[in-house]
C-alpha cells in the first residue's frame, strides 16, 4: 500500500505540515554549522548524520506492505503522527523563546549565562530536544509503518543522549554549580521518569 503521506489529500496536509515544522530547524543548522564551537564535540554532525540515515531508511521501509499500520489504523497513525509533528515544533519554538540569546543551535557556553528555568525548562531539562524525538516519532507513524515510527524515535534518541551528554559536561564545566543544582531538580527529557 502507497504511505498516505503519498494519497491525495492525506498528502497536501502532511507536506505542507512537515514543511512548516522543518523550515525553520534547516535555518538553524545552517547558522550553527557557519559558527559551532569546539565545545560541541561534532553533536550536531551526529544529530545530523543519524537522522539523516534514519530518514533515508525509513521512507523506502513505509513501502513494505508487512511493515505498515493495519487499514484499520493507517489513518489514526497519520493523523497522530501529524499531531505529533505540530506538537513536537510548537515545543521547540517556545523552548527557543525561553532560551533567547542562549539558543545557539550547537553546543556552547558562557560563565554569566542565565540557566533558564521557565515555561517547559520548569519541568525538564531539555525539552527541545523532547520536542525533536516527537516530530521525528510523528514522521514516522504518519509513514504509517511500525517500523519506520520505531527507526525515526530510537536514532532522535541516540542522537539526542549523545548531545545531552556533550551539554550538560559543556554546562557544568562553565556554569557550574547553578547549572548542577538545576539538573539536580529536573528529569531529562520525560516529566517525572527520565
């Protein structure tokens, strides 16, 4: 069966979603990729390669007829994974707002910069990066494969851990102990689990 994101109308929706989410996150890789810091440690190369081969793989794989959603489900996988692509950039837009001029698309520090500590910084630590395994996790269920859903979440969370990491050790060797405190007070990237 052809994925919906394929099918008339399914299609105009999904594209025209997926365009408005990814538009501006191709905008910050490009000023990241111009000015990244040595603290990065290449994490945003490793975002950018990981998901790109998980993407690569993962729309060839919506194809298979065994890897894919039931009919029963094919249209409820679309349109939560739609959802899930709107939510995922809605967060990470108000997560830029929070940060403000500490949102620098990789990974750097200065020692008077603020931990920011508002909106969805209350609650977690990195929630952007939440936000980024949502919008991934919903490409893949709108491909209406089971496999592709689980390839796009499991390589956003690879690659996500491996830029937590580099951040965090980035933060506490500049920021210090107000940044250890705020880790100390917060989970990573699920409310109240993880």
């Amino acid at each position: 069966m052809t994925p919906l994101i394929f099918v008339w109308p399914y299609a105009v929706l999904f594209w025209a979603v997926f365009l408005w989410a990814f538009w501006p996150e191709f905008a910050i890789v490009r000023r990241a990729r111009q000015s990244q810091a040595a603290s990065d440690s290449k994490s945003l190369q490793v975002i950018m390669l990981g998901q790109g081969i998980a993407f690569f793989i993962s729309f060839p794989l919506a194809w298979v007829p065994a890897l894919q959603f039931t009919p029963p489900y094919r249209a409820a996988a679309f349109y939560g994974g739609a959802a899930a692509i709107v939510a995922g950039s809605l967060l990470r837009r108000h997560c830029w707002r929070m940060l403000g001029s500490s949102f620098t698309g990789d990974v750097r520090a200065r020692a008077d910069q603020e931990v920011v500590s508002r909106g969805a910084y209350r609650i977690l630590r990195h929630p952007a990066y939440t936000a980024g395994i949502m919008m991934n996790a919903g490409v893949g269920f709108a491909l209406g494969s089971w496999v592709s859903a689980g390839l796009l979440t499991l390589a956003s969370i690879a690659v996500y851990m491996y830029r937590i990491a580099v951040e965090e050790r980035t933060l506490l060797a500049i920021i210090g102990q107000p940044y250890r405190e705020f880790m100390r007070t917060r989970k990573r990237l699920i409310p109240f689990l993880y």
